[in-house]
C-alpha cells in the first residue's frame, strides 16, 4: 500500500473512532445506526461544498455536479455509492443483489424532500438514528476535519475519507447492525446531505426551515466557512483510494429516532 493510500486508511479510521465515541445511546454505548448516519451526512455534505462554491443558507439545494458525484450508472468507485457498493460486494462478500441500492436511496430521500422525517428513517425502528442525520455537520465537521488534516488530507479529498469512515464504521457495526442496512442508512443520509444546505448549527429536525440565530443577513454562504482546518483548493484530482481523536463525547440533544410505543 502506498503511503498516501495508507494515510487514507489511517484517517477514515480516525473519523470513524470519533464518531463512534460521540454518537452514543442512553447507556452510553456506541449507538451504530447513529454512526454511520452521521458518517453518511458527513460524506455527503463534504461532496457538496466540493463541488459547489456558493450554497444557499438554509433549504434545498439542486447540484448536478454534486449527484453525479454520488451516483453514476456504472457504478463506478470513483463515485461514492459505488465506491460503497464495491466495498460490500468485494471487501465484505456481500452479493449484488443485496448491496446497497443509491437509485432506491435517491428516490426515497427525494420523496420526503419538505416533509418529516428528512431523510426517511429505516423499515426497521430498531435501526434508527437517534438524531437528525444533517445535524452531523456542526456536531462532527471541525473534528473530523481535524483528524483529516492530521493525516495531511485536503479539501478534495475529503469526501473519499468520510466515505470510507462510513465503510470502517459498517464493518464494526456488523454484530448489532446488518451491514445491509447499515450501508442503506448511511447511503440515505448521504444523498440528503447532497441535497440541503449544509447546517451551520445544530437545529430541530421537525424545522425543515430553519436559520441559525444570529445568521448574517446573506442569501448564499461561501463554502470556504465550511471547510475547518482543511486545506488546498477546492477542486482537484479525485480517487476512490484509501490521528487526531476527538475531543467531544457530547450526548445527542433530542432524538431523532426513537422507538414509539
């Protein structure tokens, strides 16, 4: 392994530790389907401000750039939900048939675009994020664009790094969280991410309008703002090839996902 792919490696497993650590349930354990929700949210979010340099304050946002990125139809790794297909199929002995589906992914988070919950929780009620997935931004981006920048990671390639977090975070969820479903959360999480305005700070789920007090009176934000402590330009060369821990263990404010009864 090269020794750029290894400090892929190294932080994708850098963020997933962080985020293990902070997404948590009320004993206190790692709670997986918040984790690579958050993980999936993280990703997408990172496509996005690559790939657009002006986004709106707040609301839905519509970046051809951005979805081409996520999803092409030959799957290709160089793409992210490829990148996570291939992952399963081959990294985890997963059949095709049973990857992952983004298509499946795009059309469900497309139809609950202005309603709630955005994005759609899963069948499953024991597979639910306890907090709004968008939310991951303001929770989770200044540590793990920490951890990212530790390993001498850049702004373009940020999104691969989340990306295979997601992939590590999978992986050890695969005795509480089948990795089918796992991948599906997180590949949902992701696409919403691609498709609203990335969170400055953290806001109610049931608020789908919501703007952050004290927010300057702006219609766009510069996506520079969004970046942290990553540097290098914006745009560059991307692949799919593959520190620093955080510092937060913060418990969720309100739930997103909880059982009802």
């Amino acid at each position: 392994m090269s020794e750029r792919a290894e400090a892929w490696r190294a932080a994708s497993a850098a963020v997933a530790d962080m985020a293990a650590k902070v997404c948590r349930d009320d004993a206190g354990e790692t709670h997986w389907p918040s984790v690579v929700a958050a993980l999936g949210a993280l990703t997408g979010e990172a496509a996005l401000i690559a790939c657009e340099r002006e986004l709106p304050l707040q609301g839905p946002v519509l970046s051809q750039r951005a979805n081409a990125l996520f999803y092409d139809e030959t799957e290709s790794p160089a793409t992210l939900s490829g990148y996570l297909r291939q992952a399963m199929i081959l990294g985890m002995g997963m059949p095709a048939a049973a990857a992952p589906d983004p298509v499946h992914a795009m059309r469900r988070v497309g139809a609950s675009m202005g309603s709630r919950p955005f994005p759609p929780l899963p069948p499953d009620a024991a597979h639910w994020p306890r907090f709004w997935p968008l939310n991951a931004g303001p929770r989770l981006r200044r540590n793990a664009h920490a951890a990212m920048a530790g390993f001498g990671l850049k702004r373009h390639e940020a999104m691969f790094a989340l990306n295979g977090a997601l992939v590590a975070a999978i992986l050890r969820a695969r005795a509480s969280l089948p990795p089918t479903a796992a991948a599906m959360i997180g590949l949902e999480a992701m696409a919403a991410a691609l498709r609203w305005a990335p969170q400055i700070e953290e806001a109610p789920e049931e608020d789908l309008a919501y703007r952050p007090a004290g927010a300057p009176a702006v219609t766009v934000l510069s996506t520079d703002l969004l970046w942290g402590g990553l540097d290098g330009p914006e745009d560059g060369a991307l692949g799919a090839e593959a520190g620093a821990e955080a510092d937060s263990d913060a418990a969720p404010r309100r739930a997103f996902g909880r059982r009802r009864t």
